[in-house]
C-alpha cells in the first residue's frame, strides 16, 4: 500500500497477501477451494481494517489528517461546489498561494468560499509554502470577506493548515496583526459563515478564517492551538512525544464536540477521506447545505448575538479541587442537630 501509515502495517500484510492469492492462486492452501480462501482472507481483512479505524488513538488521528492522499481544499472545491471562480491577490503585497478563495455555488447558494491549500509535491509545497499562509494569505482572505459583506454572500471557510508562516519574512510583515483583524472582522460580518476543518487546524494560522456561526471538522481532522509536535517540545523536551501530547490536548473531533469548541462531526469512510473522495465530498456538501441554510434563517442581528456568545463560552470550565467531592459528601452524611 502506498503511503502506509505505521498502524495500517496488518491491513497492508493482509492486502498483499490477498492480491498475491489472486495473482498466483497455484499458492493457495490444501484442503479448501480457492474461493473459500479467498472469502477468509477478504473476511479478515475487513474485519482487521474496522478495528483498526475505529479504535484510533489521538496520535493516530493526527497522521490521517495529515495523509498526503487526502483531499485538499482545491478538490472540495471542485467536487462539492459548483463554478468556482478564483479571486488573487490582497491588493496590499502579493498572492499567497497559501490561500485560495473566490466566487463559487454550494447548490444553489452563491457563496464566497476561502481555504488554505497543501501542495501534493515538493514543487506545489513550496508554491503552497506548506499551506502554511504569510500575512498577504490572510489579508487576501479578509478582501474576499469584505467583498461577500458587500453583495451579501455567505462565507464559507475550508482549514487545512499546520498553522501561519513562522518565519521573519511573515513577521516583517506582521502576521500577528494580519490574524488579529481577521478575528475582529470575522465577528463583525452580517452574512452567514460556516467553517470546516477538513484536515489538520493549527493554531491561530486555522483561527484566522475559523471565526463562524458554524464550524464543523471532519471525523479524523483535528483543531488545536499548538501541534502535538510543539507541545511535546515544550513540555517534555522531546518531539517523540508527540502521541502523549496529541492525547492530553483533546484535539480529536469527539473531544472538540464534548468541549463544544466544534457544531458538529463530519463522517468520513473508514480509513479517512482519501479512501473515497468523491463520497466525502458529497457529505461535506450537504452538511454545509444544511448548516447554511439554518444559519440564513437567523436574522442578522441574532446571528451576531449568537456568533458572539458562541466564541465568548469557549474556554469557560469549572474544576473541582480534589477531595472536595469526598468532603461534600461527608458532610451531606452527618446527622442534623436538633
């Protein structure tokens, strides 16, 4: 199998030893038919393949999201929506590839859609620069906002990023601030915004086209403020630990649905979107209809209320200091005095 993920090593065994069956069927067992071999080993491959993807760990999750076959904001755009028409350039310093984003129809909705792009080879990586967007990329995608504001447009946003540029040329040109208007402006707009992580949300380089009335992620994206790679460094000083970090942070779609930081799970087939683009891209397609939809039915003034009180929850949690329970309870025990 080609790009084989480490965790996939029994399914990729099993499919090579199926395709070898098939190939040269002189090899199959004695004492049962070569059909009935053949139905085992396609039994047991099916069956090894479910537990695998349904059993996931965080860490494991984290690779398909970032799988080099999955599809990318460019094949959405060609497979969910309809007439899309690409817009460059922040009118400000240059076109970030980065970041794509135009006209488009999701249905029979005209939309403005904007999503950060990863490249499929060293050459589109480095035009791409990684997906990782400079300031001009956010700036870009603020100017298309602005345009949809103007004529009315629902926004939607597509995340496929490790996070921004870090480096000095996106810090010269104030990367920081780049964000920060965008996260200002976003909670300002009148018109409908749905967002989708469709692969990998890093930080505030995903949070910089993630402010919406709506935000999904796909069953095997995640949504985190630091990499699990960065995290590790920090915490642990050590990047192998990346697995222990991807865990602790809660960036899997079920923890970011439990967190209420995420709307809603988009399914994907098992063993991630790469394994049937078309069906996934279907599936993203009617959930962004769907979301649209009821989104556009809020008045303009609720849809700012909401949108606002919506980011304003995130982060509020209560912690009980331990022993507390213990103590509660104890008390709750002891007889009244009379």
């Amino acid at each position: 199998m080609k790009h084989q993920l480490d965790f996939e090593k029994p399914i990729t065994e099993l499919q090579n030893k199926l395709d070898d069956l098939r190939l040269h069927p002189e090899k199959h067992s004695l004492g049962i038919s070569f059909e009935e071999e053949i139905q085992l080993i396609e039994k047991k491959l099916e069956e090894t393949r479910r537990q695998i993807y349904l059993h996931l760990t965080p860490w494991q999750r984290v690779q398909v999201a970032r799988h080099p076959k999955r599809p990318y904001t460019l094949d959405y755009l060609a497979k969910s929506f309809t007439d899309f028409h690409e817009l460059h350039g922040d009118r400000m310093f240059a076109d970030d590839h980065a970041m794509v984003g135009g006209f488009a129809k999701l249905g029979n909705h005209r939309v403005v859609v904007i999503g950060t792009q990863k490249g499929r080879d060293t050459k589109e990586n480095i035009l791409r620069n990684f997906g990782s967007a400079h300031p001009e990329g956010y700036r870009k995608a603020l100017r298309l906002m602005r345009l949809a504001h103007k004529f009315g447009l629902p926004i939607i946003t597509l995340i496929d990023t490790a996070g921004a540029y870090p480096g000095v040329a996106a810090e010269e040109r104030h990367i920081s601030e780049a964000i920060a208007v965008n996260l200002r402006e976003m909670m300002l707009l009148e018109v409908p915004v749905i967002s989708a992580v469709i692969g990998e949300g890093g930080s505030g380089g995903a949070l910089g086209i993630g402010v919406a009335d709506r935000v999904l992620i796909m069953e095997n994206a995640y949504y985190s403020v630091i990499s699990p790679e960065g995290c590790a460094a920090i915490l642990w000083k050590d990047r192998a630990n990346a697995g222990k970090a991807a865990a602790a942070l809660k960036i899997t779609a079920k923890d970011l649905l439990h967190l209420k930081l995420v709307d809603e799970i988009i399914p994907e087939p098992l063993g991630g979107a790469h394994r049937d683009v078309e069906g996934t891209a279907a599936n993203l397609k009617m959930h962004l209809l769907r979301h649209l939809e009821e989104v556009q039915k809020w008045t303009t003034a609720d849809r700012l209320k909401k949108r606002y009180a919506k980011f304003r929850a995130h982060g509020h949690f209560t912690e009980v200091a331990a022993g507390a329970e213990e103590m509660k309870s104890t008390k709750s025990a002891e007889p009244v005095a009379a």
